[in-house]
C-alpha cells in the first residue's frame, strides 16, 4: 500500500502539472489584461498600466510568469507559498487562505449532510424496493438534482430568509396550518416506517395528534424565540441513540454493546453539569478537543467491555458519545439564541458569510455564522444528495443479489444484521469513489452558489480572476480544487481497503 501510495502521488503531481500548464495558457489567451486601461481617458492612464503591468508581470513571457508561479507553488512545500498578486497587486497567497476558509466551511458541511442523508435514503429505498417510498424519493431526487441552482438559490431566500424572518418576529400557527402540518407528518411517517395497513393507519394516527399537540404546546412555551433542551432532553435523545444504534447493529438483547453505550450516556450527564461553565464561553480549540474525547473515550470502554463484539461495542459507544456531545452543545445554542435575537431581529442572512461588524459572545457569533451557512449549505447539500442516494440504493440492490447475502439469510441471521453487517458495508465501497468526487466537484459548484447568496470565497475569487484575465487568483483555485480531487480519489482507493481486505494494489 506504500508503494502505492508513492507511485499515485507520483502520477498525481503530473496530471496537476499538465493541467496546471493548460489552464494557465487558457487564461491568459482568454483576453487582454490591460484592456479596460487601454481604453480609460485617464490622465494617469500610463501610470496606471505601468502598475498592472508590473504587478503581473506582464514584461515578462508567458513562459516566464508560468514558471515563476510554479516556482511560487513549489516553495508551499516549505511553507512559504507565493502565488503571486492580483490586478490590484494584493498577494493571492493571502487572499487564499481567507477564500478557501469561507468555501470550505461551506463545502464541507455539505458533503457530510448530503452523505448521511443520502446514504440513508438510499439503504432505505434499497430495502423497500419498487413501494411507494421508493418511488416518491426517486422522483423528489431526480427534482432536486435537476433545479437550476440560481433559481432554487432565489427560492431560498424568499421562503427561508425573507418569510422566516418575517415570521420568527411573532412565531404563530392557524388551526389550519396546524391541521395541515399534523396530516402531512402523519402521512410521511406511515410512508417511511411502511407496514401492512393496520400499522400505517395508527402510525398516520399517532404522529398526526403528536404534532397537532406539539405545534400549540411549542407555542405556549414561546419555543421558536426561547428554545430550550435541558439535562432531560438530552437524557431522552441520548437514549434514543444508543438503542437505535445496538438495535440496528446487533439488536438490544446483546449487552456487551447495549452497556457500554448506556454508561456513555451515564457519562455524558456527568459531564454535562462538570463542563456547564466552560461551554458558556468556549473556544473552537476546546470544541475541538471535546469532540475528539467524546467519541476517544466512549469507544475506549466499549472495546474493554465488547467482548466478541468489542469492534460494534466500539464504534456504537463511540457514535453514542458524540451525540451526547453534539446534544450539549445544541443546548447551549439554545440558551444564546434569545440573545442572539436581540442582537440580530433578522436573523437569516441572505448575503455574505457573516453579519459585517458583529459582536456577541461566542456562541451568538457562532450563530451569526451558522445562519449565514444554512442557505448555501441546504442547496448545495441537496442537490448532492441525489447522488448518494441513487448510488446507495443501486450498490445496495446489487450487493443484495450475492451469494454471501443469500447464505446469510439461510443461515438464520436477522435482517438486521444483513442488511447492515453484511450488505451496508460492501455497498459502501463505490459510494467511497463518489464522496471523493463530489467533495472537489463542490468546490467547483460553489462558484455560483457563492454569486448568488454573496460569499467571499473561492468561487468569488475564480470569478474576479477570470473577468479580469488575471491568472493569478484562478490559479490559485486550481491549485485548491485539483489538489482535493486528487488528494481524496486516493483517499477513495485507501478506504477500499479499509471496507474489504481482499481489495490489494
């Protein structure tokens, strides 16, 4: 695997090279740099050239300037990236960096959400092949992979900006809407949790009352201006995850998963009151830290408790701990979003990645940010999600089909325990191809994504870089996006191995 490690890294570093060289010549072939100057009445026309002209370079060959750019990347690997400067003869190098946070932010959480929830969907569908189910998620997929960015972008704003603003200033519910959010949760409920007739009809039952009492209770409590979670919420939805996990691992008769997962709950409220100060005003190193101890420590007492199944014992407790964490920290999210309120009376943003001037306490400034995230990440997530759960349920039915699959049933084992021990796992490995393409192709969708709601970022910065046929800052994006798309299709092929040992070089 090292070698093969070496040699793709080798091969990588020439297809980046050759592309590298390509799109350079494109860009500077795609228009005069100096165009606007030449055609300026300025008195210091002349001037001004002169500037540009030394900013970029342009006395030098094209050849030249390619090499100095190339010489610039190669010092990266010293940690002294210079990639040159812009028009306006600001480094790239900075600009960069302050670009691919912004995007990256952005992308990332994306990918993740349109990878959980796709892959979902897909197993989903996979195992309720050809119901109803699957043919509303086949059509909602190919709808949602087929919207023209720039017009689901517009929608966007309009009914989760503009009208969620409008009415989050007094959060209300007519009988009606109530009436017709209760029938349509009921009805998506019975869709997914399927069954014969009988169970559709009393879980359409139960999740209508459910949400026909919530929705008035909610409003009651004034939930939407001062939400709240607290140790009890937690305690339930923590519960709700460890038993969901044991359940669709190896099932909640099995103790050796079952305990530890429960004792990582036990653990989880323990530390919820020790650390109650600290998230009051963390920082994102701690954050950080605790993530990585909520998942370090949960999996450590799962392995010692797991016995034969200490490998699922792990990863149920280690998955159990990090939605303990996550819970606590939703709670203290909660505790600031009345404060954030007053601060920001509107507050999903539709342009830029961060309210201009703001200053709150950590968490509001969080929620500054996350607000301006959640319109750009929901459509990129979206239309991404089409794929993983097209995928999913393809790799699903096909791995379904092979003889292991049907010995495992034969042999008595619950469907459970095939689907997922057996089946999920193999129908990961092209899902694997797909993630490590999407995540750099997403950097490329951002461009306009980023037009659209105003972003800073890459994309904004490839778009300036091509009007002006300044090859600086569009290369500075190649170097970005081509890199990742090499980086993680070799990630791809390492995971590969990690799924199926008998997959070698």
């Amino acid at each position: 695997m090292l070698k093969f490690i070496i040699k793709r890294l080798g091969a990588s570093l020439g297809i980046l090279l050759a592309a590298s060289f390509l799109l350079y010549v494109l860009v500077i072939n795609s228009g005069d740099p100096l165009g606007d100057l030449r055609e300026s009445s300025a008195e210091n026309r002349d001037y001004l050239i002169a500037q540009r002209s030394a900013y970029m370079n342009l006395d030098q060959p094209w050849y030249l300037r390619y090499w100095d750019w190339l010489t610039g990347v190669g010092k990266c690997f010293a940690l002294q990236c210079d990639l040159g400067t812009n028009v306006q003869g600001v480094e790239v190098s900075g600009l960069l960096g302050a670009a691919a946070s912004s995007t990256l932010r952005l992308v990332i959480l994306a990918t993740v959400l349109a990878a959980i929830f796709g892959i979902a969907i897909g197993v989903l569908t996979a195992v309720r092949q050809y119901s109803g189910l699957d043919y509303g998620v086949t059509f909602l997929t190919f709808l949602f992979f087929s919207l023209p960015v720039f017009w689901a972008a517009v929608m966007l704003k309009e009914y989760m900006a503009i009208g969620y603003n409008n009415w989050i200033k007094e959060p209300a519910f007519t009988p009606l809407q109530t009436i017709v959010a209760a029938v349509l949760f009921g009805f998506l409920m019975q869709v997914f949790l399927g069954g014969s007739v009988k169970r559709r009809v009393a879980t359409f039952a139960v999740s209508a009352v459910f949400v026909g009492v919530a929705i008035p209770y909610l409003l009651w409590l004034n939930f939407f201006r001062y939400p709240q979670l607290g140790l009890v919420g937690i305690v339930v939805l923590s519960l709700a995850v460890a038993l969901s996990g044991t359940a669709m691992t190896v099932g909640v008769r099995n103790k050796a998963v079952l305990y530890p997962a429960l004792i990582t709950v036990g653990l989880g409220i323990i530390l919820y009151y020790a650390t109650f100060s600290i998230l009051q005003a963390p920082s994102t190193p701690v954050l950080i830290i605790g993530g990585v101890l909520s998942m370090a420590i949960p999996g450590a007492i799962g392995y010692y408790m797991g016995g034969r199944v200490r490998k699922v014992a792990m990863w149920v407790s280690a998955f159990t701990g990090l939605a303990v964490a996550g819970l606590t920290v939703i709670d203290h999210i909660f505790r600031a979003w009345p404060g954030f309120l007053q601060l920001k009376p509107r507050p999903v943003g539709t342009i830029g990645s961060q309210t201009p001037d703001f200053v709150g306490s950590f968490w509001e400034v969080f929620l500054d940010r996350g607000a301006q995230l959640i319109l750009p990440t929901i459509l990129l997530a979206v239309i991404s999600l089409a794929s993983y759960s097209r995928y999913t349920r393809t790799s699903m039915l096909e791995v379904g089909q092979q003889d292991y699959i049907r010995t495992a049933r034969s042999k008595g084992l619950s469907e459970r325990t095939v689907i997922f021990r057996h089946a999920f796992r193999n129908a990961l490995i092209p899902i694997a191809t797909i993630a490590a393409f999407d995540f750099a192709g997403l950097i490329g969708g951002a461009v306009i994504t980023e037009s659209v709601f105003g972003w800073k970022g890459m994309g904004e910065m490839f778009r300036t870089g091509l009007q002006h046929v300044d090859p600086a800052p569009v290369m500075a994006f190649f170097l970005v996006t081509g890199t990742a798309a090499v980086l993680f299709n070799m990630l791809a092929d390492i995971f590969y191995a990690l799924l199926d040992p008998r997959i070698r070089v």
